[in-house]
C-alpha cells in the first residue's frame, strides 16, 4: 500500500503530466493556425493576363484568361516550380459591370499555355485549346470536354486528328 507521500508525489506528476499536455496542445493549435494564415497571408495572388484575342459570341466579349496560381515566395525561387490555370473571362456587351471568370482547368506549367488560344463559339458553347479542346457553355458556366463534342458530332472524326482543319469548321459554322 502506497503511503501519503508517495500519493502527493503521484498526483502532483499526473497533474504536472496533464498541464504539459495542454499546453504542448495549445502551443501545437496556435502553430497550425498561424502558419495557415502566414501562408495566405505572404501568397502571391494575381488577376491573370489575357492569351491571344478576345471575340465576340452572341452578346458576350469572351477572353481566354491565365492566372499564376497562388503560391508562397521563396528567396531562391524557380519558375519551373509556377503552375497557371486558365479561364475565361465573359463581358456582356451591353452591361461590361457583370463579367464573370469561369474556370477551365489549372496545373498547367508556363510553356504549355504558349499556344493556348480561342478557336470558335458556336452558338452555345466557346471552344477553346490549351493542352486539349475544351468547351465552355456560356449559359450554364459548365465545361464540355473534347469526348462530349465528338460524341455530339460522329460525322467529324475525320477532322480529330488535325486541330487546323477542327477550327476552320468551328470557326465557319459560328459566322
């Protein structure tokens, strides 16, 4: 049996023991919390630059947008590290005040937007080609991808192979 002495000795450790534990919990919190908000805090956020010409579709100026993606500042910074994402950005002609930027797709590095570009609208949607072909229906803001275009359109498998020849009809049928 243990003796008064060695009790005090047993509940001071467990009280000590629980006092570390808290303050080691509430030290590890305020960090987390902290580097959270450092990190928003020191990111580079930008509004993004065009890439190449902005058209006209149905009431709308469209414009293919990039934006270097957030990230935080280092001293010996390398710009293969940068990742851009894409969007587009669609002004109504008749009230400029309410555009809006609608997503496309992000990860790209900096050389694979180069040929990024705008290659038609066709009433509905605003087909764009970055890395691949992406359509961007104006109502809804959705993004179609290439394999919903072709499945829409099985008499123009021929022209899948060859983006030259896909933009031309794009291109002609919105005129």
């Amino acid at each position: 049996m243990a003796t008064k002495e060695e009790r005090r000795k047993a509940q001071k450790f467990v009280s000590k023991f629980i006092k570390t534990l808290v303050i080691l919990a509430l030290v590890f919190g305020i960090v987390v919390v902290a580097s959270k908000g450092l990190k928003k805090s020191l990111s580079v956020s930008t509004t993004g630059t065009s890439i190449g010409q902005s058209f006209r579709a149905g009431n709308n100026i469209v414009t293919l947008t990039r934006t270097l993606e957030a990230d935080v500042p280092t001293l010996h910074r390398n710009i293969e590290n940068n990742r851009y994402r894409i969007a587009l950005l669609v002004s109504p002609v008749d009230n400029p005040v309410h555009e809006r930027l609608i997503p496309i797709s992000d990860g790209y590095r900096s050389n694979d937007l180069r040929l990024a570009h705008i290659i038609g609208f066709d009433g509905t949607n605003v087909w764009c080609d970055a890395d691949q072909i992406e359509g961007v229906n104006l109502e809804t803001g959705n993004v179609v991808g290439a394999e919903e275009l072709q499945q829409a359109n099985p008499a123009m498998d021929q022209f899948w192979d060859d983006i030259r020849r896909l933009s031309l009809i794009i291109t002609t049928k919105s005129r």
